[in-house]
C-alpha cells in the first residue's frame, strides 16, 4: 500500500489537533491533512447537525472546525475606571439579633496581598488563603467567637468616595454553611446591577466567609479574619473592580 493511502486510512481516525500536528510534518502530510473529508468527519462528530444542512457551508470545514475548536483565550480586561482607593466596605455581622462585628474597612485594606494569616492556622485553610484566586481579606481584632447554636447574619454595603453614592454587596444572608475542613463559615447574596446590559446577566454571587482557628472547640467559632470573593465571574483585581462598578449605585 502506497504512502498517500495509508495516510488517507488513518487521518480519519485522528483528533483534530493530532491531525493538524499531521500538517507540519512535511508538504505532502499537509496536502492531504487538509482535504476538507477529513474535516468534516471531524466537525460531524462534535456538532453532528452541521453536516445535515442543506446548503453548502460558506468556509471549509477545516476553517470551521479551527475556528470554533480552538482554545478561548482569556481577553485583556480594559483598565477600571474605579479603584480601591475609592471605595469603602461597611460590613456588619449579627448573632440573633446582637450585633457582634461592624466596621468601615478603607478598600486597600481589602487587597489582597496585604494581610499575612496567623499562625496555627490549619493548612487546608492556609492553601486556600495562599491560592490563586483572587480574595479579599480582612484580619478582625480583637477576634470574636460566635456559638454554633446561633444564627449568624452579615450584611455589606460599598461607598464610593468620589461620587458619595452607596451600593449593595450582600443585603442581610446568613451564614448557613460551615466548612470544617477549611474553617470557614460562608454567606452569599446575588449582586443587583444598574446598567440595561446587565439585565442579561443574572446570578453573580458575592461570597462571604468568616475565617476561624481549629482549637476543637466543636461548640464555637474562634473569627479571626473575614474574607470576600466574586468568584462566580471576577478572578482578578480589575474584575472586581468592574463588577463593583457596574452595581446599582444609589
């Protein structure tokens, strides 16, 4: 059997990018790699319904398959136009109704980066804290401990210093999870948006956790740092930034 016909025999049965890694091989790998049969045997098992249509496709099927196969990069996000020096956190926490920790906390106080965890510190809590995702934490002092019999409530608003307008973060949720593999107890609220372009954006959570040590006190939870998070669709500090800037402002 003739080189070309072996070729032909197996390229149908390659994945799309060993086939395309066929095509650097040499001149005649690549004259045939590119037969667009190939291609569509591929394109029809991802997107079945494609080859069904009844009129011919506009590009190659090669072209369709590169450019819907191939890996989404992540795009540059355009510099905010809102930084931490601008905002300030308020955040409030209840048990029952007693009001245990309420602080204004300047937003470079949230970056992160700039608050190194305490000692004894268990290491899965530490892992976390230490991770790439991107947090907001704040050290409580002096720490509090909160029994476990009792409801735990929080509630955080943002202000912004140039414009003296106040946003919602978390309404009034409570604390309805505890991690005891990370030590941390976790509160959320969906985010309320003021521009029309995010009506079709819905279920963007703001995270909260109360960070606490492990003294196998299994009866209360010794708080000692707080920490925020948007990880639903902010990874970074320009993300949050312009998802804070997009909250209904009042």
């Amino acid at each position: 059997m003739a080189c070309e016909e072996i070729l032909k025999a197996v390229f149908p049965f390659l994945e799309g990018t060993d086939l395309a890694t066929c095509m650097i091989v040499c001149k005649q790998w690549r004259d045939i790699a590119r037969d667009d049969y190939f291609w569509k045997c591929l394109c029809s098992k991802k997107w079945p319904s494609i080859c069904k249509r009844t009129s011919p496709p506009t590009v190659t099927y090669y072209k369709l398959f590169q450019n819907f196969h191939k890996r989404q990069y992540r795009r540059t996000v355009l510099p905010p136009r809102l930084s931490f020096n601008d905002l300030e956190f308020y955040i409030d926490i209840w048990t029952e109704e007693k009001l245990i920790f309420s602080d204004v906390v300047p937003g470079p106080v949230l970056q992160k980066g700039i608050w190194i965890p305490p000692p004894g510190i268990c290491d899965v809590l530490r892992f976390h804290l230490e991770g790439p995702e991107y947090k907001m934490t704040l050290p409580v002092e002096p720490r509090f401990t909160i029994p476990l019999c009792q409801t735990v409530s929080v509630s955080v608003l943002v202000g912004r210093k140039d414009t003296n307008k106040v946003a919602c973060i978390i309404k009034k949720s409570l604390f309805d999870y505890i991690d005891r593999t990370a030590y941390r107890a976790l509160a959320f609220d969906y985010l309320d948006f003021s521009s029309p372009i995010c009506l079709f954006v819905s279920g963007v959570r703001a995270w909260i956790s109360l960070l606490f040590m492990d003294h196998n006190n299994e009866g209360a939870l010794d708080v000692f740092g707080i920490e925020m998070d948007f990880c639903d669709a902010a990874n970074s500090e320009d993300e949050v930034l312009w998802l804070l800037d997009m909250l209904d402002w009042k």
